[in-house]
C-alpha cells in the first residue's frame, strides 16, 4: 500500500481520526473516549506549550486516514535533568489495511519527527503481545513488566459471567474471611488518619507541593506530577478520581489516586497512583485499610494496580491479599537523545510507574 505520511491536521481530518478510532478500539463504542470531547481533552489541554505530537498515514489511492500515531510530552526528572518523554498512545491502524506495513512505517517516521523535536525518549506501555514487534522492528526496546495486581472483595460480577451465580454466597463468605485476615496481618497505628478527596480537592491542596518534593527524594526517574498536571490528567470527560490522603498529625506522608471503573467486566478500584513519603512506610496496612474501605463504599468487587514487581514487593501486595493476575503490560521505549542511556531506561529499579504514567484510566 502507497501511503502518504505527514502531521495530523485535527481541524481538518477529526471526523476521520474518530472514525479510525472506532474501527481500531471496538470497546470504546459508546463511551466517552470516543467523543470529540475526549479526543480535545487528551491531545489540546495538555499543561505546557506543545499540547501533544501527532501524526497520520493515508492511503495514496483513495486519500484515506489508515493510520494514527500520537505522543504526548510527558516530563521526567531523570537525575539532576529534566527531560521530555513522548508518551505514545492511541497508535492505530485501519481494520482495512492491517498488514500491509501501515504501523511500521508511521512508526518510523512518527518517531523520527520526534526526535527531531527534541523529545529524548518515548515510552508505551502495551498489553496485547500483538503490537509489539511492529514497535521492535523501528528500534523500540522491551524494558521489562509491568503486572496487573487483584484484590478481590466480592465475586458476584465473576460468577455470574461464568455462569456459576450459585455459588456466589459461598465465595463471598471465603473471600470476606480472606480479606479480614489480610487486613489485620499487621496493626496499624492509631496515630494515622485519613481524609478522601477529589480532583479539585486535589488541585488545592495546601500541602501537596511539599509531599511531592519529600516523596521525590526516595525516587530515581520520576514522572513530574504537579497541581497543573494532576489538573489535566484528572479531568477526562466522563471520569470521577477519589484521592486517598494519609496523615501523620499533620503532615500529609502517603497518597493513592483511585478510580472506580470496570476491568475484565468487574467492578473495580484501580489504583492509579500510590505515593508514600521515605521513612513512613509504616502506614501502608492503614493505607490498605482505607482503601479497601473506599472500594466497598463505592461498591465495587475487586482492587487493582499495574506496576513493577519491586514496587509490588515495596507496598507488601502479597501480604495485604493482592494476588499477581495473569494481566501483564510491558514497559517499551525508545531512545531518541544521549541524554539518557538504554541501561536506565530498561532498570527497573529506576522507575515508579503505575497507570498514571500512561493514558489508561
């Protein structure tokens, strides 16, 4: 197939973008994500002068849009320098023109042009071993997984889609047995509290700015999440954050940003960020407490986090009642600038990454 490659034009070619996207991600039909709405939220309203990098590929024959690759420029403090990551997203090709080298090539050229717009390394972050060595044959690498972690509550939404209702009370009754025992594996102290907020409650508070810069210091490559950025991130059309804050006296030492949502058809609060202050790790089975508390709250049958297995063995996953799922996202990049070397990105004791660290939730 003859393709022609250049920038996406979203004043002139939206219409086509959302069409693709519809062929490309059948099971957003329906929600939000495939709305105009979304689209100017994701890629239009990013905190900083360029808003998001983007790019198409038609086919020369009949001047359709076949293929969609987009970036957007998240900022990293990597040692004593900060440095702009093109977080890749929403890379599709048109059901019509799958394997025809359509991915490869935009692939390519996507990349190229972002380096040369100063980007100095990109990330991705797939689960479906599919896409993978289209991304490969263009220079990307695999760093390493980024698991998918279950907490289940309840097992109603379980059962019933395996047919298997009759057995609901049973479970529930074992699985609520299991969480009280993983809840009370160790006694938190009582010098702990805890407040919910929301995005905008987030956004204002107080306190935030001087968390962060205590959390940064335990952390390596870190992902720079100011009030600007939570502001953007937190606000898709159609979405709702609960933000857990956990006290010592007065000062704010750990936050998880939460999301009621619906993965794998179960109900489920995704974690999609969870940041503890060095040296008060202490609070994490509190931590877990409360969150637990919230995902009953909000009624829904399970708890869940992507993130790295250091980072799953740091916040005791096993031991509060997280079991690893067969889910795994992997962690790929590629280096676009000697800014940074292939032996840091691919270490992944440098990195703290969950969700937030993507466009998923």
């Amino acid at each position: 197939m003859e393709l022609t490659l250049r920038q996406f034009d979203h004043e002139a070619n939206l219409t086509e973008q959302r069409l693709l996207f519809r062929n490309s991600f059948p099971e957003s039909v329906g929600t939000p994500a495939e709305t105009p709405e979304h689209y100017y939220w994701k890629f239009h309203s990013f905190p900083g002068k360029v808003k998001s990098h983007e790019y198409g590929a038609w086919a020369k024959e009949t001047d359709t849009l076949v293929g969609y690759y987009a970036a957007i420029p998240y900022r990293y403090r990597i040692g004593d320098q900060t440095l702009v990551c093109g977080m890749v997203c929403d890379v599709m090709t048109h059901s019509s023109a799958r394997g025809q080298g359509v991915f490869t090539r935009l692939g390519k050229y996507a990349t190229e042009e972002l380096k040369n717009s100063r980007i100095s390394f990109t990330t991705g972050y797939p689960i479906r071993p599919e896409v993978i060595p289209g991304h490969l044959k263009v220079g990307w690498k695999i760093a390493f997984p980024l698991p998918m972690y279950i907490k289940p509550l309840r097992a109603n939404a379980l059962l019933e889609a395996k047919k298997l209702k009759r057995l609901t009370p049973i479970t529930n009754v074992a699985l609520k047995a299991f969480n009280f025992c993983t809840s009370r594996a160790f006694t938190s102290s009582e010098r702990y509290s805890a407040t919910i907020t929301d995005r905008e409650g987030l956004v204002d508070l107080l306190e935030y700015d001087e968390f962060f810069a205590d959390w940064s210091k335990g952390q390596n490559h870190i992902l720079v999440k100011d009030r600007e950025f939570w502001k953007w991130r937190l606000g898709a059309p159609g979405t709702e954050y609960k933000i857990i804050c956990i006290y010592e006296a007065r000062q704010l030492i750990a936050i998880a940003v939460t999301r009621a949502t619906a993965l794998m058809n179960i109900p489920t609060l995704a974690v999609l960020d969870l940041m503890i202050v060095p040296g008060h790790e202490r609070c994490l089975t509190f931590l877990h407490r409360e969150t637990e508390a919230l995902a009953h709250t909000l009624k829904t049958e399970a708890i869940s986090l992507m993130l790295s297995r250091t980072w799953a063995r740091q916040y005791r996953l096993l031991t509060h009642g997280f079991l690893r799922s067969p889910f795994v996202f992997q962690l790929i990049f590629k280096r676009l600038s000697d800014l940074i070397s292939e032996e840091s990105l691919c270490g992944e004791q440098n990195w703290h990454l969950m969700w937030v660290d993507c466009d998923d939730l």
